[in-house]
C-alpha cells in the first residue's frame, strides 16, 4: 500500500470519527429527551389523578358537613 493511500485513509478516518461521535450525542439526546417527556407525563398524570380524588373527597365530606344556622 503506498504512503498516498495510508495517508488519505487516515485522512477519512479522522473525518468520520468526530462525525459518528456527532451523531451519536444527538441521538443520546433524543432518546433522553423523549425520557424526560414521558417522565414528566407520567408525573403530570398522577398529580391530576390525586387532585381529581382530593376534589371528590371535599365535596363528599362538604355534603356532610352539618349546616350551621346564620344570624
């Protein structure tokens, strides 16, 4: 193999390296980002379920609550 064709053959590979790290990071990215988001849905989705809940429980129990008569 001559000198020329080691040399542009390294030449390539220090080209595509940075570029695969390149990729690589934006689809780490990606895919954490798409973590976060159905993190936070999750979460988003158990406080409206446990607000829901406190919302029928008061107006259960306001029902209940006796009527004080007003002067």
């Amino acid at each position: 193999m001559s000198l020329r064709l080691k040399l542009l053959l390294l030449g390539l590979a220090t080209l595509v390296l940075p570029w695969g790290g390149c990729q690589y990071a934006r689809e780490m990215e990606s895919a954490l980002r798409e973590g976060e988001e159905n993190s936070l849905q999750a979460v988003s989705q158990t406080i409206a379920a446990s607000l829901q809940g406190a919302r029928i429980f008061c107006i259960v129990n306001l029902c209940r609550l006796p009527m004080r008569p007003t002067r």
